[in-house]
C-alpha cells in the first residue's frame, strides 16, 4: 500500500503534464522546426562532419532537460492556488511526496520526449540496441536528476518571476556549456575553461551518452561511456537526495506558505 | 468514552499576529461540531494545524489516539478536509481529482468507482466531470472539493465552510450528505460563519474569536445561556393594565417587560416552553383576551453577539 502511495504520487505528476495540452503541441512544433529548419541549415554552415544527427541528437537531450525542469513551475503554481495544502494533508509521508515528486518530473519529462527520440532515431539512423539501452537508461537518470535539481531550486527561490529568470540564464549556461550542440574540441578551442566547464557538465555527459548508444560517437571521440555514466549518476543522486532533502524541510518548515 | 479530538492550548503565530491562541477543546466520536466565527478568526488555522499542514507554535492536539506533532503520518490516515478555497489545478478535471483522491485515500477500485459516480451523480456534477476545472463556476468547484471528503468518509471529517458560494438547494444537499456521513460514524468538525448552518447541522457549537475559543456547547445550552433570551410578544385585545405589567414581573424566569403599544407586550424571559402556559393562564383570569402570542428563541447570532460583543457581520468587519 506504501509503495502504492508513491506510484499514486508519481502518476498524479505524469497525467498533470499531460494536461497541458497547448505547451506540449507547441513544444513538439518547437522541436520539428529546430531539426527540419535550424538543423538542416546550420549544418551546411558547419565545418563538423554529421553535424545534423549530431544536433538532433544534442536537441534531444535539451528538449528532456527543458521538460524536467517545468516541475519546479508546477511547484509555484501549487503554491499559488493552495494544492500544496492538499498536498500536504494527504495520508501519504512527506518522503513518498517529494520522492513521488521528483519521479514523476523525471518520468514524464522522458515520457513526453520519448517520442521525439524516437524522431531522433529515425533521422539519425543506426543504432546499436546494447548500447542505446544503456544510453537510455542514462537518459532516465538524467531526467530525474533535473527534475531533482528544478525541485531544489524552486524550493529554494520563493517567486515564481525570479524562478523563471534563473532557470533561462540557468538555461543558457548549462546547456551552452555542453557538448549538446557542439563537440568538446571545439568548446575547448574556443575557450579552454568553457572546456574544462562541458567536461563536467550532466548535460554532456547525457549527450554524449546518447550519441555514443546510437552509434555516432565516432565525431566526439567518446572513449569510455563509464565516466559520463558515473557522472551522470553522481548529478541524479546528488539532485534527487538534496532535492528530496530540502523540499523536506521547507515542507516541514512551512517555507511554502 | 474518550475524545476523538483532544486540543490543548494549541497556539500558532504569524510573526507578531496570533492567529491562533491557547486553544482547548475536545470533540467527542460521532458528533458534528461546528466552530463558528468570523473570517479571520482562526477557524482554517486551527484546521491546519489539526492536519498537520502546518506546525503549531505552542501546544499540541490528539486526534484518534495519536499525537499531531508526533505521528503526523497516523493523524492523516485519519483525516479528510474539504477546503475553505478549492484546492486544484486548473487544468484538471473534476473526475482527475476525486479519482486521485480516492485512491490516494485507500479506496479499492470497485469501491473507488461506485463512490465516486455516486457522489459526483448527487452533488450533480457527473455531467461536468470532464470539463477543466478553469471552465466551472465557483460552486461547481466548491461542490468537487466536498466531494473528496464525502468519497473518502474518513472517521474525521473537516469541512471548511462547505457551502459557500453553493445555491440554497445544494446547500440542503450537502447538508443532508454531512448529516448521513456522521450517521455511518465519522466525527465531523465544521468550520463556518454561516449562523444557520452551524444551528442545523452542529450537535455542539464553539464559538471562536481572535484565536480564542470563547464557549463550546449545545446550540440549545447556547442559547438558553442568553438570559433573558426567550422572547414572547403577546398582543392583546384591550390595553394591558398596570396590574397585568406587575404580575407578568412576578414570574420567576421573566427579565423584562416592555410595553410596546398599548395593546402589545414584549416579555424578555427563560425557558420559554416553561413560562407560557402561566402566562396564557393569568391573562386569562385578568379577563385579558389574547389576540396573538409569537414566541422567539434567541439565535445563534444573539449568541454571537452575547459572547463577543459583535454581531457576525461586525466580526468579521474588525478582523479584516
């Protein structure tokens, strides 16, 4: 029944997403005309060899990481309209809420971007099936480890405006600090500190992770898919457990009133 | 037989404000207890508190058998709210919410789907269930919040103002499913500041002010505790003389006598039920044909007033 509870948590989060309708079709658009257009004619622009499944495959990651964060969007909108009160007088501990929580951010944001890596796949081509599991399930963790780390600092941040504006320029450097959009070699040319930064980065370790399980690593030179995999769980345990820790407290704490 | 609720000088402050002051009460298993008072009053934080959404600053409450500071988790199991404000997403439909509630709440899924048709089909919204919340009216939203509490039929029960913004039949409605809900054995603790509804539905009232619970009893031992709170207002077929004045004055449970006109007496008394019939019967041995007896009972509003020094409406104006 316990663990019921929290699968009851974590499905009110997915089928909440799902409610948006407007937000997911305008996200889909968004993400077919950044491959069918920025896509397809960027990549006559660059000098990098592939550079479109390169892209798409970067765009992929970006979109999961746009969508796990809206959690700490719905946090706000909780707290706006009193749900966390109901939230809160539910018979369900505080554990299995904010761990319910933080599942169902990851989970659904992987739902919704599911079909668009299957768009991916499709344009990307070969894949190799041990190796996209893996890649996969990195992508999972990852998911999570966002929707741990849009949790925390919702939490921690009391407007919703100034949430907002954080998570754009929060945005702009993790994911432009990546490997997303563009190799390493070329980060680290460009700056060598904006290299060292991608190196450590959970966005590059999830790209690269996906480029190496669908079969086009050979253009970033992926030699051992173990250190971003550990990288990538050492973001989601970190995340999910200060996430979990810290929305905890405030709950406790009455932060949220 | 031991209180299902046990409050002890439970006490929660908003920085300088006190929302909330030493408050004590018990209520008893299977009975409707109506806090009464103005908005402002603390009767939600109280509510909070006893759900534990929210940490009292000083004292503590036993619901069932466990303490709200120490076994949270158990005091929940225990409880249902129907909010004050409906609480929801806009996005979400009325059949999203009950149906996740019900199951979050323990509800096996046959039983989960009959009560939820049933009471949606009652509070007549199972024609909107599919509609966003965004697109109902604020009665609609109101009668989707009840409907958590009466699919659930927990053994608590809170209901926060449960039939504001809900038209006169609904009301009815909603009274009569709270009315059934104690009769199949939950507690429940209603939170209004409608004088009416607490009179009809509360097997005692407490009346609460500026975070104090200034008196708890029967609605019937509240008003009876107004002396002077029966009123007659007699009107006679000949001017009242002022032996009759005098005598009416004798009886033991008569307050006072006004002469309205000169045909019509007002007569401020106790027990009511008690007095009449001596009244009826010296009036006529003085020769003094009766032409009209009214009888008043003081309402739950004159109670308001007697403790408070306010009416409701005045209440709530001071508190805002």
């Amino acid at each position: 029944m316990e663990a019921n509870k929290l699968l009851f948590v974590v499905e009110r989060d997915v089928r909440l997403f799902f409610q948006y309708k407007f937000l997911i079709i305008m996200r889909a658009i968004w993400f077919v005309s950044q491959i069918a257009l920025f896509g397809i004619i960027a990549s006559r622009l660059v000098a990098v060899p592939d550079y479109f499944p390169y892209y798409v495959s970067g765009l992929s990651v970006m979109s999961l990481y746009s969508a796990a964060i809206f959690i700490g969007f719905d946090i706000y909108e909780e707290a706006e309209h009193g749900v966390f009160e109901y939230l809160l007088s539910l018979p369900v501990s505080r554990r299995q809420l904010v761990l319910g929580r933080s599942i169902g951010g990851g989970l659904r944001a992987f739902i919704y971007v599911g079909p668009l890596i299957a768009v991916s796949l499709y344009v990307i081509g070969a894949v190799n099936p041990l190796n996209f599991l893996l890649a996969l399930f990195s992508l999972f963790l990852f998911a999570f480890g966002v929707s741990g780390f849009s949790i925390t600092v919702a939490v921690m941040i009391k407007s919703s405006d100034r949430f907002d504006i954080l998570m754009g320029v929060l945005d702009a450097l993790i994911v432009r600090l990546s490997t997303a959009m563009y190799p390493l070699a070329y980060v680290t040319q460009a700056n060598p500190l904006y290299g060292w930064i991608a190196n450590f980065n959970p966005v590059t370790f999830a790209s690269d992770l996906f480029r190496w399980g669908t079969g086009i690593e050979a253009i970033i030179t992926l030699n051992n898919p173990l250190l971003p995999l550990l990288g990538v769980m050492l973001f989601f345990g970190v995340f999910m457990f200060l996430g979990t820790m810290i929305y905890d407290r405030r709950i406790e704490g009455g932060g949220w009133q | 037989m031991a209180p299902i609720i046990r409050i002890t000088d439970l006490t929660k402050k908003f920085g300088n404000v006190t929302a909330v002051d030493h408050l004590n009460l018990e209520v008893e298993e299977g009975e409707i207890l109506g806090l009464l008072g103005p908005n402002g009053a603390g009767k939600t934080t109280t509510i909070l508190m006893l759900a534990t959404v929210i940490r009292p600053t000083d004292g503590t409450a036993t619901v069932g058998e466990y303490d709200i500071r120490k076994n949270p988790e158990k005091v929940r199991g225990l409880l249902g709210i129907a909010f004050q404000e409906p609480k929801m997403l806009w996005v979400s439909t009325p059949w999203d919410i009950v149906n996740w509630h019900a199951k979050v709440c323990g509800l096996s899924t046959e039983e989960r789907k009959r009560r939820v048709k049933e009471v949606l089909e009652s509070l007549e919204m199972w024609e909107a269930r599919h509609r966003n919340v965004h697109a109902l009216s604020g009665g609609m939203r109101k009668r989707v919040e009840m409907a958590k509490v009466l699919i659930q039929r927990p053994k608590i029960a809170i209901v926060d103002e449960p039939t504001a913004q809900i038209d006169i039949v609904g009301k009815h409605r909603i009274w009569n499913m709270l009315t059934e809900l104690r009769d199949e054995g939950s507690t429940i603790i209603l939170a209004t500041n409608e004088l009416y509804e607490a009179d009809v539905l509360s097997d005692r009232v407490g009346i609460i002010h500026r975070g104090k619970m200034l008196v708890c009893d029967t609605p019937k031992k509240l008003k009876d505790s107004i002396l002077g709170g029966d009123i007659i207002d007699i009107q006679l077929e000949e001017a009242a003389s002022p032996d009759i004045f005098q005598e009416l004055k004798k009886f033991k449970d008569v307050v006072d006598v006004l002469q309205l006109k000169p045909f019509n007496l007002r007569i401020y008394l106790n027990k009511v039920e008690e007095v009449i019939p001596k009244i009826v019967n010296m009036l006529t041995k003085k020769d003094s044909p009766i032409v009209s007896l009214r009888m008043t009972e003081p309402s739950l509003d004159d109670v308001f007033v007697h403790y408070t020094g306010l009416t409701i409406e005045e209440a709530q104006k001071s508190g805002e």
